[in-house]
C-alpha cells in the first residue's frame, strides 16, 4: 500500500461535516454517498465514492475498513466500533493507496 501525499491528506481533513472529529471517515462510513443523501466532496479531487467495506466481529466490538475512489485511485482506511465508545479511526496518515485485484473465490451452498 502506498502511503498518500500531505495535499490529500490536508484536503480529506478540510472536509466540514456535523461531526466534531473526522469529518470526511465519519460521512463516507455513515453512508451519506450511498444512500443518495449527499456526496463527500473532496476539495481539488471531487466526489469520494464507497466502493468497498468490511467489517469483522471480534468480541469485543468490530474492525471496520472502507475503500473509495476518488477519481481513478482507490484509498483505504480503518477504524473499530463498540457498543460502548462508538467508532474510533485510525487517522488521516493512515489512509493508504490501495488497487484492485480480482479473486476467484469457492461458495458451497446447500
């Protein structure tokens, strides 16, 4: 994973949202651009788009990971909810470029 340039950066950071912390992980997990409310809008690089996510139960609460677009990259970053204290991200310096990779998988259904 390639690790994004300050401006990027800078710029996932000035997005304004209602919350009081990390804005621009906190729309894009709320779902705002998929559920057709609004899109997150990243200054200089457009609409940011879902195009991935993830989340896996570990007792205790569930790590959480979403991939977007932002024009033709992809970028990614994660984060952990619980119950009791909510979603928690990693940081702007933790978003990575990431890239595509088709997988044949196996399904056994019964």
């Amino acid at each position: 994973m390639t690790i994004i340039d300050i401006k990027l950066q800078d710029a996932l950071e000035a997005v304004d949202g209602p919350f009081t912390s990390y804005n621009f992980f906190n729309l894009l997990y709320e779902g705002y651009n998929l559920s057709g409310l609004k899109d997150v809008i990243v200054e200089g690089y457009g609409a940011a788009k879902v195009v991935d996510n993830t989340s896996k139960h570990d007792g205790d609460g569930e790590s959480v990971s979403i991939v977007f677009s932002l024009g033709d990259k992809f970028y990614k970053f994660n984060g952990y909810r619980s119950s009791y204290d909510g979603m928690d991200w990693d940081g702007y310096s933790s978003v990575r470029e990431v890239f595509p990779r088709t997988v044949t998988s196996v399904v056994y259904e019964g």
